[in-house]
C-alpha cells in the first residue's frame, strides 16, 4: 500500500491530435461559436506538445489531424485513464461520437462486461497513432467501452484526485455515465457532483497536487467544490483562483528524479488575475502554456492531452 493520492499525475506518455483546418471555420462547434485564426491555434497546440515532450520529458504520440473531426483535438473528452485503464466515453454530442467510434482494432479479443461496459486488451509494443482507441490499445492499456446507448460521457466530467472519482452531472454526462464510471474503476469511490453552469466539471475545477483541489471563483465553482466537501471521506486543502480557467490545470508526476511534480496550467498571457494565486503552490513547479485561440472551439487545457503511464502501477 502507498501513500494515499501518490497515484495521482503519475505519467511517462502523453498522447495529443493535431489541429485540423476544419476547426478554424467553426464548422466543428456545432453550437454557435465563432471561427478562430487556424495559425494560432496551431501555434498553441504546437507549444503545448513542446511542453509535454520537453519540459516534462514525457513521451509523446501526436494523431495526425483528421478533417472529418473537426473537434478531435479536444481529445481529453474521449477517454479517462487511470492505471493500465482506459475507458472510452461516449460523447453527449452526436457530432463527436465518430470520435470514439471502434475503427482498426483488428482481432483482438473483446468481450461483453457488466453495466454496459466492453472490454478488451492489446499488448502490442509498438505504439500506432491512428486512433485514440488504438494508440491507448498499442501502449497496452485494458480497453473499456460503453456499450449503453442511454450514457454519455465527456472525460472533462470527471476529476481523478488520486483517492476517488469525482463526476460531474452535466449538460454533457449523465447518472449513467457515472455509473459506467464507477463500474470501471472499482478500486475508487466514485461520487457525482452536479454542475450547475453549462461547462464541464474541469472547467472550472483540478488538483493543484495530492490534496489540494483548486477551482474558481464563480457561483459554479464554488458549488461543486462544496459538494465534493460533503462527499469526501478525506481532507483536501483548497484554493481559489479568480478565473474559472486557471483552475482547468494538470498536476503531473512524470518521475524525474530530484525533480518536483509539474503543474501544467494557463499561463499569464491568457489568465493574468490568476498568476499570483497560483504561486501559492509552492510544491509544483509551474509549467504555463496558452489555449485562448483553441478555447473558442470550447477547448480547456485538460481537454487538449490525455496522459498516462506505461510504468508498473503499485
């Protein structure tokens, strides 16, 4: 048995897709948002990757951009990793389920689970990038699927805190989906927390380290952050930060030696107001890069990688 939380962040790969030109005409919002300059965008995507690759010195598998799926690089969305674990979500958006739709995952065995849930297992050692599903697959994660047609699911409903699940009830995951949820991970408590604003529970809500939860300040924020307090059977410190979006953070331990645990976060240029209360955390080393182009296509920092860790799990 380890430390409680010392799960939390572990990682060696992260995973990212690249940007499409088809994200820039707003064609891949599907909900009214605006165009956005591609260039920049691109720029963005590229630096974040550059963080990831160099200043984390994880590995790092980027899926080429797929114009058919203009809303793939908010891949954060389609899986929750923890462990050897992948569950594949499904989507509130039927616009983005090609997304997670099975494609090119040969023979390997599959078998039908409890609650909804399909699993199966590759132990594949040489890492392919043409899917979500079968780069995961490739890096020899156990695969789980949703099978039921009446659960939704978007990866940023959910906050891994290195104890327990939490799971936002929202405009895009609903009780079936966390129930799914709980299904897969049976090592962890899972509880839901309603989201009351029309964003995703990491919108506005991360782990700035094994037991510090850090959110913003807005009425939504401080409302979920409430009710994980009454759910919780353990103590976590808190922190608010003046924007939502700074709290939309990534607390990683990729286990560098003599190296403190990195927190990846929105920088600066695109929070100012939440810098200086982010410098409280002074147990992380503070990574800043910016989304605010990407953003407009409704993307978040946590929505834009998927990491994990191929190392044996304790």
């Amino acid at each position: 048995m380890g430390t409680p939380g010392e799960g939390l962040g572990r990682c060696s790969h992260a995973l990212i897709r690249g940007v499409p030109e088809s994200l820039a005409s707003g064609e891949g919002a599907g909900a009214g948002l605006p165009a956005l300059d591609l260039a920049k965008a691109q720029r963005e995507h590229g630096v974040l990757g550059g963080k990831l690759r160099q200043r984390l010195g994880l590995q790092l598998l980027e899926l080429p951009p797929e114009e058919s799926l203009p809303l793939g690089p908010l891949l954060g969305d389609t899986a929750v990793i923890q462990g050897d674990t992948a569950l594949i979500t499904r989507p509130w958006s039927p616009a983005r389920r090609p997304e997670v739709t099975p494609g090119g995952a040969g023979g390997h065995p599959r078998l039908q689970g409890r609650s909804g849930v399909r699993m199966s297992r590759a132990r594949s050692s040489r890492p392919k990038v043409d899917g979500v599903r079968k780069a995961l697959q490739d890096l020899g994660l156990r695969i789980v699927e949703m099978a039921d047609e009446n659960a939704t699911l978007d990866g940023t409903d959910v906050l891994f805190t290195g104890r327990e699940f939490f799971v936002g009830l929202s405009k895009w995951t609903n009780h079936r989906g966390a129930e799914i949820v709980a299904d897969t991970f049976r090592d962890f408590a899972v509880s839901t927390v309603p989201v009351s604003s029309p964003c995703h529970l990491r919108s506005f809500c991360g782990m700035g380290g094994p037991r510090t939860v850090v959110a913003g300040s807005s009425d939504a924020a401080q409302k979920a952050v409430r009710a994980m307090a009454v759910l919780t059977d353990h103590p976590y410190a808190s922190l608010t930060l003046p924007d939502d979006a700074a709290a939309d953070c990534l607390f990683l331990r990729p286990g560098l030696p003599g190296v403190l645990p990195f927190l990846l976060h929105r920088g600066g240029g695109d929070l100012p107001n939440s810098q200086e209360a982010l410098q409280k955390l002074s147990d992380v080393t503070l990574v800043p890069v910016s989304c605010s182009e990407l953003e407009k296509a409704g993307a978040g920092l946590s929505s834009l990688c998927l990491v994990l860790s191929t190392r044996p799990h304790s």
